[in-house]
C-alpha cells in the first residue's frame, strides 16, 4: 500500500523511458546481466534474480521474483517479487521493497513507452487480453496516458473480464473471443499465461501495435508466427529477446530496434505498419523504480517528521 500511495502513473512512465534510453545507449554506464532463472517443473513456474547497476540513475538494486502461472486457479496472484537496494557508495542496503505492484505497473509504463512512439496517431480501440495482475496495470496505465473512443478486454472466463472492468472503473466492452475482441484494434495488450499462440496475424489489423507482455520464458509463446515475422518487431532489449522470448524465439523473427534507440530518436518506425514490442521486463526498469519509490518515501517521511 505505501508503494502504490507513493507511485504516480505518469513519473514512473517517465522515469522508466529515461531508464530505457540510457539502457540502449552504449555511453551510459549500466551493468545488466541476462537475469537468472531456475526452473521449478512440478508447477511450470519460473524464479528470477535480475541485478542491475545504472551510475546515471545512482541504482544498484536486485530484484528475485517468482511466476507461478497455476496461482490464478489459487486465486493468487502470479507474480511475488521484492528488491533489494544498495547504496552506490558503500553498498549499505538501503531498502527491501514489495516488487509485485512495482513488477506489474514498470512493465505497463514500458508499454506505455513503446506504445508512444509505435502506434499509430490515429488509434481509438484499445484491446486487453488477459484479465490477472498484467492485464489490470496496462488497462490502468493505457487509460492514464492515451485517449481511446473504446476500450475491450478479453478473458477466457467473461466474469474476470467484467470484475477487471469494475475494479478499475472502466467502460470496456467483453469478449471471450480473442478474434472477436481484437478486430480492428488499434492497441493490443497481450498479458496472458499461454504457452501456444492465441493471437494470430491474420486477425490483426494492419497498423495495429502489440504490446505482448505475458511469454518471457523461450517455450511459451502468446503470437503466432506469422504476427511475428510480418510486423516489425522491436524489444526492451535485443540480448534477452534472443534468449527468452518464445514469441521472437520459436518463430524465428528478427528484431529491428531496441525501444530505447526508438525513443532516443536514433531509429524511426513507420507507424503505418503492423509493429509488436516484446517486453521481457528489464532489470532496469526495476533499479529505476526502486530508486523512484526509495527517494519518494524519504522525502515524504522528512515531511511528516
């Protein structure tokens, strides 16, 4: 409660393309290693150690988290995680914060970046698949950054789709049907636990930009092959879509940019092509949302005491 009381949807948006540019920049002194996984296959869940050291950003955070797909029939959430902060200067720790709201609202803000510069100016459907943690922070963070005449959410149980809706005062029209839901969408969020493709190219409108959230393992996949090598794709970060994105990974595409060279102006998209940003979530947009959430609160208890 006090990280979602401090964190305001426009900063973190901010701050996370800040933290994207210097990541795609070769100057900036960042060290970000392919983050750690281990596998866990009597539940076909994931556990994660993403470290992180931005000079620029004064960040030296590690992040452990843990996706647990079966959690949704527990009625839990996916996605626990917490980071660790470290001062630059002497390696003190500073904190250990709650992750998960973080997790979920640094990935929206990523998508809210690449969404920016990749989609089209004339967009006014937005489209949800997926109903859980993911799809609630991209619905909240979409909402608050762009303008949109409809917005959609799909789910496979339709009781999710409305309770999502409701929760997050929102106007949405409900599908259970992705190829219903997704015709003619402008923006399409993918946060789902597919492990084979349940969005296909075919239905997918020319121009339209997909922002696929939900597959950051290399045997899980939410798009299909022909999505993925038709659209131009463009990743967080070139070095882990080759290694852990199922989507870029099991349908041999290539990847055009990194979103942080996009942002920086050092490439240009055509917008009036069908473009996909890969998110594998970075270590850091985690280092900047810690350091962002860390300063907040300081400031804030200096205030009241």
């Amino acid at each position: 409660k006090t990280v979602q009381s401090l964190l305001n949807v426009r900063q973190l948006v901010d701050i996370v393309e800040k933290g994207l540019i210097n990541f795609s920049t070769p100057s900036a002194t960042i060290v970000q290693p392919i983050r750690t996984v281990v596998e866990i296959p009597s539940q076909s869940a994931h556990f994660f150690n993403m470290p992180c050291y931005s000079e620029q950003d004064r960040a030296l955070t590690t992040k452990l988290a843990c996706l647990f797909p079966n959690n949704c029939n527990l009625g839990l959430p996916t996605i626990h995680a917490v980071i660790l902060l470290f001062d630059c200067d002497t390696g003190v720790p500073q904190a250990i914060i709650d992750a998960d709201y973080i997790t979920e609202m640094r990935t929206a803000a990523a998508s809210a970046v690449a969404t920016k510069y990749l989609v089209n100016q004339n967009c006014k459907i937005l489209c949800i698949i997926g109903s859980g943690a993911q799809a609630r922070s991209h619905l909240i963070v979409m909402k608050e950054i762009f303008q949109f005449s409809q917005i959609r959410i799909c789910s496979r149980t339709k009781a999710n789709a409305e309770k999502l809706a409701n929760s997050t005062n929102t106007q949405a029209v409900i599908y259970d049907c992705v190829q219903d839901a997704v015709q003619d969408a402008d923006v399409i969020c993918t946060a789902t636990n597919a492990v084979e493709p349940i969005l296909c190219g075919k239905w997918v409108k020319q121009g339209a930009h997909i922002n696929a959230v939900g597959a950051c393992t290399p045997q899980r996949r939410e798009l299909d092959s022909q999505l993925m090598q038709n659209a131009i794709v463009v990743a967080d970060s070139r070095e882990s879509a080759a290694t852990e994105a199922g989507d870029v990974i099991l349908s041999n595409a290539s990847v055009y940019a990194e979103v942080g060279d996009i942002a920086a102006g050092k490439v240009t998209i055509d917008t009036n092509q069908t473009t996909v940003f890969e998110s594998l979530g970075l270590a850091i947009e985690d280092a900047v949302s810690a350091r962002l959430i860390y300063d907040l609160y300081k400031t804030h208890e200096a205030k009241i005491s």
